[in-house]
C-alpha cells in the first residue's frame, strides 16, 4: 500500500499543472489538500475554495469533480485513513525486538507522534501522516454530526488489523492469542488517539504506555 500512496503522489506532482488530470489523481491531490486545511485551520475553513486554493487547482475543476462540500470530505476521510493505516506499516518493518517493545512502538507511532524511522519514511511522508492524524479527529466529528455518517461504514479497517495480528503472531509469545490482542490493541489505540485529541498527552509518557501494553498482553494470554 505505501509503494502505491508513494506512485501516486509521484504522478500528482508530476501532472499537478497540466492541462489534463486523470480523476483518481485529481481525488488524491484534492484530498491532501482537504486534509492539510483541515489540519492546520479546522474543518469550518474547509471550503472548496479554500481548498481549490491549497491544492493549486481551479475551482471550476474541483466542482466537476465534488458537487457538494459533503463530497470532498468523505474523501478525505477515507484518504486520511489511507495514510494513517501506513503507521502499521511502518512499525512492522521497524521490527521491534519482542512483543511488548511491539505493541507499545504501535502504540507510541500512533498516540505519542513517534512513528519509528525505516529506509522508506521520509519528513514529508511523516508530516503527511501527522495532518491526516490531526485531521481525523475534526472528521469524526463531522461524521457523527451528518445523517448518513459520512458513509463511513465504507472504510474497512480490518486489513489493518489483521496486519497487526499478523505481525504480533510472528513472536510466538508463549500462550498469548494473536487475534484478541490485535483488537484490544486497534480498541486501545482508538481510545488513546482519542484523549490526545483532546489535549491530554497520553503518547508522550512512555512508562503509562508501557504498562498499558504488558497490562494488554497479560489479558490476552492464557
């Protein structure tokens, strides 16, 4: 998946002020900006002008492809979890050497802003994700507050999960049930990304997060 966001924002850059964008490339770049908006100036400043503005596109160009605002946003929501799901990604390759050095490195990736270092993260890829971080918390907010949801029953988060079981399975931590402890982890990481939202620094003190995670294997194993 990472190879592929990369791809894309290669051909964004690549096509940004020609004459003809393909679609996807358009959503992609359209996105971001949405995301980086949102980011930095909340979701009220995310209009399409604004946003038409961030992404370096013309508004006409934008309208054709997002009728409403509504639109632009269930993009962006499901772009911005796209880029968040990459943190998994990157804790796998960082391989941390045992199982609780495991869960507590997903877990500071993504409540403590420190996603580990791998040949293929790069400070813009890093900055990116943190927007999108950011920028989820003011869209989930904006989903709830909307009678479909934001159709986001349409992001899919179990390959992410099953990433994550996948890769705590690899340890073979004597008796411990892979597949539980990936949901009490993604359940975890909900709640604490949730409180550092709210202001409350849970990520940025290691020794709470430390016993959070051998409090999480404990409970998993038999």
């Amino acid at each position: 998946m990472r190879q592929r966001v990369r791809g894309v924002r290669k051909e964004v850059l690549k096509l940004k002020h020609s004459h003809y964008m393909r679609e996807p490339v358009r959503r992609t770049l359209t996105s971001d900006a949405a995301i980086r908006v949102i980011s930095r100036d909340g979701i009220a400043a995310a209009s399409l002008r604004r946003i038409a503005q961030e992404a370096d596109v013309p508004l006409s160009s934008l309208n054709h492809v997002y009728p409403s605002k509504q639109d632009l946003l269930r993009d962006a929501w499901d772009r911005s979890h796209q880029l968040v799901f990459q943190i998994v990604e990157e804790v796998i390759d960082s391989r941390p050497k045992t199982l609780h050095g495991a869960v507590s490195t997903l877990i500071l990736a993504f409540v403590g802003g420190e996603q580990p270092i791998t040949p293929q993260s790069s400070s813009e890829s890093r900055a990116h994700i943190e927007n999108a971080q950011r920028a989820q918390y003011e869209l989930y907010l904006w989903a709830s507050r909307i009678p479909d949801g934001g159709d986001n029953d349409v992001t899919d988060y179990s390959p992410a999960i099953f990433s994550i079981e996948t890769f705590l399975k690899s340890y073979e931590y004597p008796g411990v049930n892979a597949e539980a402890l990936s949901q009490v982890v993604a359940a975890m990481i909900d709640g604490l990304f949730l409180q550092t939202m709210s202001g409350n620094s849970v990520g940025s003190n290691r020794d709470r997060v430390d016993r959070i995670s051998a409090g999480l294997i404990s409970s998993c194993t038999d």
